[in-house]
C-alpha cells in the first residue's frame, strides 16, 4: 500500500482523537497525541470516554479504580499501559486487551451494562479501538458492545 492510498483510507491521529474525545482541550489531545506517537503500527489501543452518568451514580473515584484496573491488570511491578492518562491504554495483541477486559468485568461488573438488570444501569463509557496504520495516521471504530453484558 502506498503513502496515497494510506492517506485517503485512513485519518489522521489527531483528527481520530478530536472525534473520540470532542470535549477535550487542544492541551489534551497533544498529549494523547504524543502518547499514541509511542506505538507500534498495528497494536492495539483502547481509548474510554467516560460516562458523566455513570460516575455521578458510582462516584469519580469509583472511575478512577476501574481505569486504574485498565490500566495495570495482568501487568508486573508497577507498570501501566496508559502513560497515566486514565483513558487511552495501549495493548500488545488484540487477545490481550479483550482478557483484560474479561478480567475487569469480573473485577467491577458494575461498569458494564446489562440489559438484564433491574434498575438499569449505565456503563462506565464509550469504548473505542485504535490502530496506527502509519506515521501519524490511524484507523478507529467504537467498540458498541464493549461495555455490555
């Protein structure tokens, strides 16, 4: 595949991240930038916009430790796989990331909708996969069923 081609097919690594996180300041999305920046071509990456909703239900520090569990789950000695972001979490394989979130919806069934429940309950966010396909380009889709049961 040549540089044209890559170019139509797939947008730039910001304008994925101006879309996935419309409510973030230019500051932020620069430092998203910068942290996608550090990932291979083709690895996974999970981006989680919060649900206002769902963290004025649980609380922000209930968010928190159910990011913090993205974050760090299956992982050694202090290290993360979001830079501290708290959002954006970056994945070896694509096996990976759907353990860990099997893992959490273990940990914190809670954050994910089920249907079945009474009163219903709202997700922690919106999930949305991301891959670099190129030196600043990427392609991303949101994931409807990431967070559902």
């Amino acid at each position: 595949m040549n540089d044209d081609n890559i170019n139509e097919m797939f947008v730039s690594t910001r304008e994925a991240l101006e879309n996935i996180f419309p409510q973030a300041s230019n500051k932020v999305i620069e430092k998203y930038e910068k942290q996608l920046n550090k990932v291979d071509d083709f690895d996974p990456v999970l981006m989680i916009v919060a649900n206002q909703n769902w963290i004025n239900q649980h609380t922000y520090a209930a968010y928190q430790a159910v990011m913090l569990a993205f974050a760090t789950n299956n992982l050694q000695n202090n290290r993360r796989r979001d830079e501290g972001s708290l959002s954006i979490f970056h994945f070896p394989n694509l096996a990976e990331l759907y353990t860990v979130r099997g893992n959490i919806r273990t940990l914190y069934p809670n954050a994910f909708f089920d249907r079945n429940a009474q009163p219903q309950q709202e997700p922690i966010g919106t999930a949305w996969i991301l891959t670099n396909v190129a030196v600043r380009k990427s392609d991303y889709a949101q994931d409807d069923s990431f967070f559902v049961i």
